[in-house]
C-alpha cells in the first residue's frame, strides 16, 4: 500500500533480516507497532502476526477491508472525484463521520486518493500526464496496490494505539518503523517524543528481539542493515538519504 515512509522499495533486504531472526530464534509472535501501508508484515510468516498503528482510520479501513476483501471493488471505489475528496477530507478534518461517511471510508479516500499516500496532506492525487507522456492514474494505481495486498493482510491482528500497549510483551520479534527524526511529520506523528522511544526500545530488548528502521539512533545502538534511497517529498522534491535498521547492544 502505498503510504509516507513506505518501506516497500527495501521490504526485500528488510524480510531478509526479519524472517531470518523469527526463523533461527523459533518466534511465534510478530509485532509491529507502526504498521503504516503494512509493507513489510504482509510478507512475514509467523504464527502471530500483530499491527498496530495510532491512526485509526487507517486501522479502521484495514480492519473493514480484510473482513470483506471484495469490498474495495464495489462501484463506491470506481473512481474519487474531487469533490467526494474534499468531503470526506473535510469529515476528517472536524471528526465528523457517522453511517454514510464511516472512519474506515474517510480513511479509504484519505489514503488512496491522497498523493503519494499523505492521508489529506498530500493534496489531491489526481491523474496526470507525465513528461514521457505516460498517463499516470495515481488512485488507481493506489486501489490496484491495495487489492493486490489484501490477501496477504487477512489474518493479522489489528490494534489502533501509543506503541507502548505493547509494554508486557515478552519473546516476540518487534519490529519499529518510527517517525524519523529531524523530517517532516504529517497528521499523527507530529510532536513525537523520539527520546522516550528509544528508551523504550532499550526496556523492550531485554525480553524479546527489537529491530528499529530509522535513519539514526543513540550511540549504544548498533546499525544491522544501510541502504541509500531516493525519496519523494512532494512532487517536485527528490532527495537523497540512507535508511538504517538498527538493534540495542546493552
């Protein structure tokens, strides 16, 4: 799915990592706490798979659409036009949703019919024609996307909360894509206390195995994995930057 710091470009060295550690170290639990697009645990294999996220229309449309994986084809989803867009951006702006416009609906449109996945704060995805002239149909390229996941998702345990409700875990496979530091954090990341997290981690690692996607980390954390990446800001901006996995050496 696509969405704002989607892992999906690297998912491959990442499930690497991932489903070596499940596998040597016979983990039965897989939890991540900032599930996001669900681009990395769609591909985990573990008894339990668990995603969290603090957005709930986010988990609301993934709960409602892996209960019913055929819904996202009804002629609701055909296109978004921009006045629906506006609406239903409006909804979420004033917390206003009740039987015709639900949570897992605005979040639907919100994520999909959103730029690059920004959940209303990309502006309006539509289609364009791009320099090479090539039709670019970024709802539906984001529908597509989705209803190819969906299968992969059914199963998974969802929960809408702060990372810490995980607090009394113990032998399970964490894995941590945070809001990265000094970037730009849209709707529910902002404001994120970046120091209480890496506390956090350290208390984690001691009784179970925490792996951290970010792009820098407290000196006592030791880095696994480094990989340079083009990133898209907007439509125009392009830059450079290095996406890391790090683990907590005590």
């Amino acid at each position: 799915m696509k969405y704002m710091g989607s892992k999906s470009r690297i998912k491959t060295d990442i499930l690497k990592i991932l489903q070596k550690l499940i596998d040597d170290n016979n983990i039965k639990t897989y939890i991540e706490p900032f599930c996001g697009g669900c681009n990395v645990i769609d591909e985990i294999k573990c008894d339990n798979r668990i995603a969290n996220d603090n957005n709930e229309f986010l988990i609301e449309m993934l709960k409602k659409l892996t209960e019913d994986v055929n819904l996202i084809n009804e002629d609701i989803f055909n296109e978004v036009p921009k006045e629906l867009y506006d609406e239903c951006r409006n909804r979420f702006n004033n917390y206003n949703f009740d039987e015709e416009y639900p949570k897992w609906y605005i979040g639907a449109i919100g994520f999909l019919a959103s730029y690059n996945g920004r959940f209303y704060d990309g502006g309006y995805a539509k289609t364009v024609i791009s320099k090479t002239g090539k039709v670019r149909n970024y709802y539906q390229e984001a529908k597509n996307n989705l209803i190819n996941q969906l299968p992969k998702l059914v199963g998974i345990k969802w929960y809408n909360g702060d990372y810490t409700i995980f607090n009394d875990v113990t032998d399970a496979l964490i894995y941590c894509d945070p809001p990265y530091e000094n970037t730009k954090q849209y709707g529910t990341s902002k404001n994120f206390n970046h120091d209480k997290f890496w506390e956090w981690i350290k208390k984690m690692s001691k009784n179970n195995i925490v792996v951290v996607s970010s792009e820098i980390a407290p000196n006592d954390f030791k880095c696994i994995w480094e990989q340079e990446i083009i990133r898209t800001q907007d439509n125009r901006q392009r830059f450079k930057s290095i996406e890391r996995m790090f683990m907590y050496e005590e």
